[in-house]
C-alpha cells in the first residue's frame, strides 16, 4: 500500500502540471492576441521585446557557461582532490 504522504505529493505534483499547462495555453494566447489582433504600435513592441529576451536568454546562458568554464579545476585538479577524499574516508569509492 503506497504511504498517505506520497499519494499527496503525487496529487500536488498532478495539480502543478495542470496550473502550468494552462498558463502555457493563456500565455500562447495572448501572445498572439498581441501579435496578431492587437492595434498597430503593439505588435512592434511585442516583436521588440521578444526579440531582446532571447538574446538576453542566450546572452545570460553564454556568460553562465564561460563562468563555469574559467572557474572549473582542470580534470586532474578534480581527479586528485577524489583520491585525497577517498583515502581520509570522506567520500566513498565508486564500488561500495
């Protein structure tokens, strides 16, 4: 028999995934209400501002992996920082 506690967080989980798919319907409509049907100088700016997130977005993402990858240790920094945790005991090996 699955726990109370678990048959909640199932239907919690359930519940979040329809509040998100129903924003996802809302917010694709009234994308393209404002696209489409909306009077002349909105169109433009909705264009606009789309336009500025996604190269913001891509921006944002470029700048996380070039962060990422100057701060990051080389594999042999990582490798043997591995062995040091092994052999004091603080971090198990792979096969236990």
């Amino acid at each position: 028999m699955i726990p109370p506690s678990v048959s909640r967080l199932r239907m919690k989980e359930r519940f979040l995934g329809l509040l998100l798919m129903i924003a996802s319907v809302l917010l694709s409509a009234l994308y393209i209400y404002l696209l489409f049907l909306a009077p002349e100088p909105v169109p433009l700016l909705v264009l606009k501002v789309t336009v500025l997130l996604m190269v913001l977005l891509i921006s944002g993402v470029l700048g996380w992996m070039g962060y990422v990858l100057s701060t990051s240790g080389s594999p042999e920094e990582v490798e043997s920082l591995i062995r040091e945790l092994e052999e004091k005991g603080e971090l198990s090996s792979e096969g236990e």
